[in-house]
C-alpha cells in the first residue's frame, strides 16, 4: 500500500522567504510526526499530533515554525522567515496511533530546505 | 529528557562477518526501542524493535538485545553482506504511554566490505 508521502522533496529558499512543506500519512493513521534532520545527524523531534490535535510541540524551534493538520489526515509544517540554520531535512513520520502503546513509526522520505 | 547515545559512530566489517551496534539510553522509563536503517538520501526504515517486556527479538540474520539493568541496547547482524551498508540509527520513547515520540541517537555508518 501507499507509505508516508512528502512534497516537495527539495525546496530551496532564500533567506527570509516562508516555505510551506506538505505531509501524505498513510491511510487511518491517527499519530502524526515531524522531525528535523540535520546532515549528519539523527532525527530531532518537533511536533506531534493525534487527529487534528498537536499534542506536543515542544521541539519547534521558535515561533517561525507553525505546523497545522486540521482535518486530521495531511499536515503542512510551516517555517515563516527562513534562517540558514533551518537548512535540513525534513521528515514526516506516521503510526497507528493504537492507545495505550508506542506504535512503529513509518517515515516519508522527507523535504530537503536549503536556505541560501 | 531522554539522551541516547550511540557507539562506535563508525564501523567497517568484511563481508560475511558480524557486527554489532551498541546504544544506551537515560530514561529508565522507556519501553519501546526500535532501530532505522536509513540509505544515502532515504527514508529512515525500521528493521527491528524491542520492547522493554523481552530481553532479545530476532528476525532472520538480524537480532536486537536488550539490558534494561545497564539501559542499553545493541543490534547484531549476521553474515553482513554489501547492502547492509548504511546508517544506523537507535532510538527510544521518552515516555511511557501511546504514540510517543522518539529520541534518536546520531548514528553509525555501517561500511560491509566486499
């Protein structure tokens, strides 16, 4: 079946510019993550959400970055006046989202920001 | 919070031996270690995990061992061959409870040597 899909998968920006970078989770996922790779590195947590709900966002960098995903199913993370430090990858990841355990999580193959 | 540490950062095998990545972990209430294996400009894939209620899970020439005692954890591959050349990335929920996030290690780049 269709795994995690992210779009665009390179986004090059100036630096200043907002870039919006979209997330597909696989069909009936409930949980929904977004993690920052810098080159590397290993993937640092951003945000999560359950349905609509962005329970944790307590990796967000600073206020520039948003991430909304309001009809539960697809997310945009949202970086408004791009630094050349918010030149990563970044990696959507979703699971089933079944209580009362830590599901595997699926990866997409993430966005490519470089901020010039 | 949680800190995940892994070693060595880089490992070289010949083909056909074993190898064996080591990570250990702070939070004594994570129960959930899963490790990636991520190619050059790939997603990151799990090929195995372990929960804190068993102590070893095997698939095929890839096993994973938990000490929960010492807080570590270590991936074993068998007969490694080529295309086991990649990243690996360890990782662990920091809490306990549904959908947790991960906290990853930085990872080691495993060289299989023809």
């Amino acid at each position: 079946g269709a795994g995690v899909s992210q779009s665009p998968r390179y986004k090059v920006a100036k630096r200043g510019q907002d870039v919006a970078l979209r997330c597909d989770p696989i069909s009936g996922h409930v949980s929904l993550f977004w993690y920052q790779q810098a080159l590397g590195q290993g993937p640092e947590f951003l945000t999560y959400f359950q349905n609509e709900a962005q329970l944790d966002k307590s990796g967000l960098p600073s206020d520039r970055f948003f991430a909304e995903r309001p009809e539960g199913s697809v997310s945009t993370l949202k970086i408004q006046r791009t630094q050349q430090e918010d030149s990563a990858v970044y990696l959507c990841a979703s699971s089933l989202g079944i209580a009362g355990s830590t599901d595997t999580q699926y990866f997409g193959p993430g966005t490519r920001l470089t901020v010039l | 919070g949680e800190n995940v540490e892994q070693h060595p950062s880089t490992l070289s095998v010949q083909e056909g031996d074993s190898a064996v990545i080591k990570c250990t972990y702070s939070d004594s209430a994570s129960n959930y270690f899963p490790w990636y294996k991520q190619e050059l400009g790939k997603r990151p894939q799990l090929i195995i995990d372990i929960r804190s209620n068993v102590g070893e899970k095997k698939d095929q020439r890839i096993a994973v061992t938990l000490n929960k005692t010492a807080k570590h954890f270590s991936l074993h591959i068998t007969e490694t061959q080529p295309e086991d050349s990649a990243v690996y990335f360890c990782a662990a929920n920091p809490a306990t409870g549904a959908n947790s996030k991960l906290t990853f290690g930085k990872g080691i780049t495993l060289s299989v040597r023809p």
